[in-house]
C-alpha cells in the first residue's frame, strides 16, 4: 500500500493534466468549467464516503454543510459594512487586516471581510454546528440518525430561504473572487473565481484541493484511527470491547465530513460568484448519498471516480429535467444489483443477483 497509492495519485494528477491538454488541443475548453465544479461537489462525496463507508454512519444533511460554508462566505464578503465602520469591533477588524475596501457596482464605498477570513470563519462555524450536532444525534443509529441529519439538513434549507441577509429564494450573488495567493512578479496570482480568462487556473486550483483532500483521506483510513473507524463500522460493541472510543471517533470523522462540504461550499461560491437555497436541498443531501453508494460505501477512489463523473454528465445537462429522477433510479440499481459499488461490481456477480432476482419475482408471481 505504500508504493501503490503514492502512483494512483499520480495517475490521477496525470489523467488531471492530460484532460486539461486535450479539451486544449480539441477546442473543447468550456467542458472545465464543469469539470472544475464537479471537483468540488467531489470532495464532498469523499468526506461523506469515510463517514458513512467507514464509520457507518449515514447523514442526509450534508449539503446543509455544504451551504452554511456558502452562505456564510457569501455573506461576509458582499454585506457592506459602511454604516458600522465607526464601531469598536469593525475598527478592530479593520485593523488587524481582516476587512477590506472598495467600491460596488454603483461607486459607493464598500467594507466587507476578506474571503480568507470569510472561509475561516464558514469552516470553524461548520465544525463547531457539526460537533454540537454530532453528540447527541450520533448516539442514534440507522434510520433514526438518518431523520436526524434530514431534519438538520431541512432546518438549514428553510433558513437559507426565509433570511434577508442570506438573500431568502433569490440566494446571494456577486460574491468576489478568493485570492488564494498574491501575484509575484510575472506570476500573476491564484484566485478562485468564474472569469473565463482564468477557466485553466480554476481547473487546476479545484482539482488540486480535491487531489489533497483525497490524499489525507487515503492517510486517514490506512492509520489507526481509520483501523478504528473500520471496527466500528463492523460491530461497535466489539470496538468498544478492544478499547476503541467509539463516540469520539464517529464525532470527530462527522466533523471532519461537514468542514470538507463546507470548504467545498465556500470555494464553489466564490468561483460561481453566488449560491442559491437549492445548494441546501434535502435532494442535494440524498444525491451526495447516492453517488457514495454508487461509488462504493467504502471506496474512495469508487466515490472520486462516479462522484466526478455523474456530476459532470448533470452539469452538462445530459438528464435534462429527469435529473433528480436519474439519480434516485441510479441508487435503487445499485442497491438491488452493486452494493458494493459499481466499480467493485464483477460481471459474474451481476449475472448472479440478476438471475436471483428474476427468480425472486417469478416466483412471488
């Protein structure tokens, strides 16, 4: 294992660059632009793959995460705070360089925070909601911890709809681009953002943080506290019967899931320059389910591979308006017929459960 996933991720930076070289070569650029946003639902699917592939716990709330690391970057970075720039708190804010200035589309002056501190703020507000959430609703299994996560993920999808400051059915747009890092000489800055002149640099920055993300979940699983997470997800009472603390192992993998779906809300805002309330949908919590299961509840590279792939074919429209539909059928195929996802799915195998499952109904006929 410590020489084959050292050259998966290779593989996997290469076959990144290698796309990036042939939409160049074919004209076909504008295919990046979905290809970057899929990177980041992506890194959403893989930090709900270890919580649910490898502590078994199920969450239909994560894209409630997902938009209260959005909304709340959206929000820092566009509310002026022009009519509050003489109280102590913004003075302050303003001092040690966390606010910043300029003007909006109408000339008028405008002090709003930095998107840096924005995402850090969206980050630790995620972590700290998922660790309150998490200790008392992970004390639930199956389906009462899926209700539980579902009403979480409605009462986000409601606030985000009825709140003027989060812009109620309208979202918020023009949010500004996130510097990542500052030019340098020729070396013109990273930034996070939905210019087309930037559609490369964009590509490569989502993919990079996906690559990254993937490489500390592959470092995870492989340690102890991954051998942990495996235990609990086969028996917790033999977990805990070797000593494994299960409560704080579940907790801190729900929180480590819930700061991945906000990271990846706050990067796809800034790079769409806006969100809307459908980003915290129930549908959008059941879809980040049905690509982990798709992918292979404890498969990373399975969830990596489908989660990119199906959302890419969405974005591109290939479903048209049966696209929620094409998802929920997708999932109850692969339940029937690949549980253990499509990937790990052999041809003999799939022969078998079909010819079980024909029979099955022959005979309840």
């Amino acid at each position: 294992m410590k020489y084959t996933k050292p050259r998966a991720i290779l593989c996997l930076a290469g076959l990144v660059i290698a796309v990036q070289v042939l939409t160049r070569v074919t004209g076909t650029q504008y295919y990046l632009t979905q290809l970057t946003m899929a990177a980041y639902y992506a890194l959403v699917v893989i930090g709900l793959t270890v919580l649910m592939g490898y502590a078994g716990q199920i969450s239909i709330g994560h894209a409630g995460f997902f938009a209260i690391g959005g909304y709340l970057s959206a929000a820092l970075t566009t509310h002026n705070l022009v009519l509050f720039a003489d109280r102590p708190l913004v003075l302050l804010l303003d001092r040690i360089g966390i606010l910043v200035r300029g003007q909006d589309i109408y000339g008028e002056h405008l002090i709003t925070v930095a998107p840096w501190a924005a995402c850090l703020l969206a980050l630790v507000a995620a972590a700290t909601i998922a660790f309150l959430l998490g200790i008392p609703v992970l004390k639930l299994k199956g389906h009462y911890l899926a209700m539980a996560t579902l009403g979480f993920g409605t009462i986000i999808y409601r606030i985000a709809l009825a709140t003027d400051y989060f812009g109620e059915a309208d979202g918020i747009s023009e949010v500004p681009g996130f510097t990542l890092l500052p030019g340098i000489g020729p070396v013109p800055p990273l930034v996070v953002n939905g210019d087309f002149g930037n559609r490369v640099q964009n590509y490569y920055i989502a993919w990079g943080v996906l690559i990254i993300g993937m490489v500390l979940l592959l470092n995870l699983i492989d340690s102890r506290i991954g051998r942990a997470l495996r235990s609990i997800h086969g028996s917790e009472e033999a977990a805990e019967a070797v000593g494994v603390d299960t409560a704080r192992c579940k907790l801190q993998v729900f929180v480590l899931s819930a700061v991945y779906a906000a990271l990846a809300g706050v990067l796809l805002t800034h790079y769409n320059g806006g969100l809307g309330p459908s980003e915290a949908s129930v549908m959008k919590s059941v879809r980040y389910v049905a690509l982990v299961a798709v992918g292979g509840m404890a498969n990373l590279w399975g969830a990596l591979v489908m989660g990119v792939g199906l959302t890419f074919l969405s974005l591109r429209g290939v479903f048209g308006s049966f696209d929620d539909a094409v998802f929920g059928a997708i999932l109850i195929l692969v339940m029937l017929f690949a549980p253990d996802g499509i990937l790990g799915l052999q041809f003999h195998t799939l022969a078998a459960r079909l010819k079980r499952f024909g029979a099955g109904g022959s005979h309840d006929a």
